[in-house]
C-alpha cells in the first residue's frame, strides 16, 4: 500500500459518510496513471497553486482600483482568505478539505483585470456575454497547460465547484456549496476592511442589527458566520445558515452594494478602466495576429481569443498595454 493509498483509506475512516472521497471521484477529462503519494483533490490543487492564471491574482483589483496602500485586499489575498474559511468549516464538519481548498484556489482564475467592473465591461462589449465564474473553468480546461495537454485536467468535482461558485445553480458536493458561501462571507467582510481603510464608510454606518447580529470586528463577524454555518449544518445533506445569520447577511451584502460597490467615491476610477478595457478590445480585434500565440487556443473564434487575452491580464500590464499601443513615445533622437 502506498501513502496515496494510505490516506484515502484514512478518508474513508475519518471523514464523514456525507463527504466527497477522493477514490469516489468521477475522474478526469483524460484518465491519468494515479500519483503514488497524492489523492486526486490533492493533485488538483497543486496544479492550480502551481499555474500562471493563479499567480496573476496578486496584481488583480479586488474592489479598490490600484490602491497605493499595502494592505488592501487584490484577487489573490481574496482567494487565500475563502481558502482558509472554507478549510475551517469543512474541518468541522469532516468533509473533504483537499477537495475544499482546490475549489478555493480556482474559483477566481478566470477573473478580469480591474475587478467586477473589468467584468461588466467585457460582458457588456462581448457579443456573447463575460461571467467569471464560466471563465475560471475554462482557464483550468483549455488555456491553462499541464504538461503536454491543454487544460489541467481537473477532477469532475474540482471543475463543478469553480463553475457554480457562483449563479442559480448549486455545486453538486457540499465542499463546493461551502465555498460558494465561503466566498461570500470573504469579501463581505474584508470589502468592509477595506472600505474603512480608504475612508469610504466607517464601521458606525453599518446597520446596528447586523452589527448586533454579527458582531462589530472583522474577525467576530467571520467567527460568527462560521460558527452558524457549522453548527446548522452539521450531519445534514446541504450547507445552511440560520434565518437570523441569513437576514443579516443579506442586509449588509445590500448596504455593501449602496455604500461601498456602486458607491461614487469608490468607483471614481472605473471610467479610466473601462477606456482601457474598451480601447483594447477593439484594438485586439481589429489586429489579433498581435496576440501572443502561446496565450490561446488558435482555433478559436477571434473574438473569443481577445476575450481570453484580456480577462487574463492583470490591472498592471492592461494598462502597460494600453500605454503601448495609444500612448505617444517620447521623441529620443
């Protein structure tokens, strides 16, 4: 027997009956020979950590356009912080942590430059719509490269949790459904962090039942959210908050959107973005042998090809680019 082997009959002793095992998995796209030391999730989420789209999310906004401070939230801190809530409940619960933490790290891969508003833009110019979620799978399936295949090949569940994190349609394993809450009670949270830090709201503006509810710190409210979340959740076939947590929850994800998402001062540098984002795309589309061959599938369909080029950079090289090509060169001579 070897350690592979090993530690899924450790899962099958120590995880409960309601936990997705790794040796349960539906597979891959393509089978592969199994890793002697590492579970399938465990493969999963070292192909992820170990990828380009993954190491592109530190210099991706998360709500606040290339702030100046180092301590604001990017993509990447985002996806570490659902990553250890969603870790801590399904420790709790005795689900699959391996399985937890890949659908963590990818959830977000396929995210635009400049956050949701990077998202917006290209659902709005695209003929065929942008949603992140959709993107994230693709990423890991086709423009992602392991070894010599396209994609990473991921798991079937892996794939189903980055792909529903988010929409009407739930993840089919309860370690997807408790990132896709995960994820939410991240960025509530650290949205609100960050808000503070820029001088967008204070902690006072937020309702006094959710504080009450909730808690007044960043850290008592994630403590409490998780706490609910496991305590009616336990031994049940889904992922649950209790009326109350849910109510409050609500409430401060609606002030977030009043008060900080589509707050002006907040989104005062959204216009510069989407000029940016704008003038790319039909720069791109007008001159796609300009895209670097190594960044897509040269099968597809142009427009889908800018459509990947752009949602993979970063805010930093989508402006780099942008000062390329439409900014005028100092004369040198």
């Amino acid at each position: 027997m070897n350690l592979r082997e090993e530690y899924e009959k450790y899962e099958n002793m120590r995880l409960s009956k309601l936990a997705c095992k790794s040796v349960k998995s539906k597979g891959r796209k393509i089978e592969e020979e199994e890793c002697k030391i590492r579970t399938n999730f465990q493969r999963d989420r070292d192909r992820i950590i170990h990828s380009k789209a993954f190491r592109r999310l530190k210099h991706k906004t998360q709500v606040f356009l290339a702030p100046e401070g180092d301590h604001y939230r990017t993509r990447l801190t985002h996806t570490l912080e659902v990553s250890q809530i969603s870790r801590t409940i399904a420790r709790a619960l005795r689900l699959n942590e391996d399985l937890t933490e890949a659908i963590s790290l990818g959830h977000d891969l396929g995210h635009t430059p400049f956050g949701h508003n990077g998202e917006k833009i290209l659902d709005n110019i695209t003929s065929f719509g942008f949603q992140h979620n959709i993107q994230s799978l693709r990423v890991v399936d086709l423009l992602e490269k392991h070894k010599n295949m396209q994609g990473l090949n991921l798991t079937f569940e892996v794939r189903d949790g980055i792909l529903n994190h988010r929409g009407q349609k739930n993840p089919v394993t309860l370690e997807g459904k408790i990132v896709k809450t995960a994820d939410r009670i991240a960025y509530l949270n650290h949205d609100i962090d960050d808000a503070v830090r820029a001088g967008v709201i204070c902690i006072g503006d937020i309702p006094k039942d959710v504080i009450e509810i909730l808690g007044k710190s960043h850290g008592e409210r994630i403590n409490n959210m998780v706490i609910d979340m496991i305590e009616n959740s336990m031994d049940k076939d889904d992922i649950l908050m209790s009326e109350k947590a849910t109510y409050a929850t609500d409430k401060l994800r609606n002030y977030m959107f009043e008060n900080i998402y589509l707050n002006d001062e907040a989104k005062s540098e959204n216009y510069k973005s989407e000029k940016i984002l704008k003038d790319l795309f039909y720069y791109y589309m007008d001159n796609p042998s300009e895209i670097p061959e190594d960044t897509f599938n040269i099968d597809e369909d142009r427009e889908v090809r800018v459509k990947d080029y752009i949602a993979g950079m970063t805010d930093r090289y989508a402006i780099k680019k942008f000062k390329d090509i439409f900014m005028p060169l100092p004369w040198d001579k």
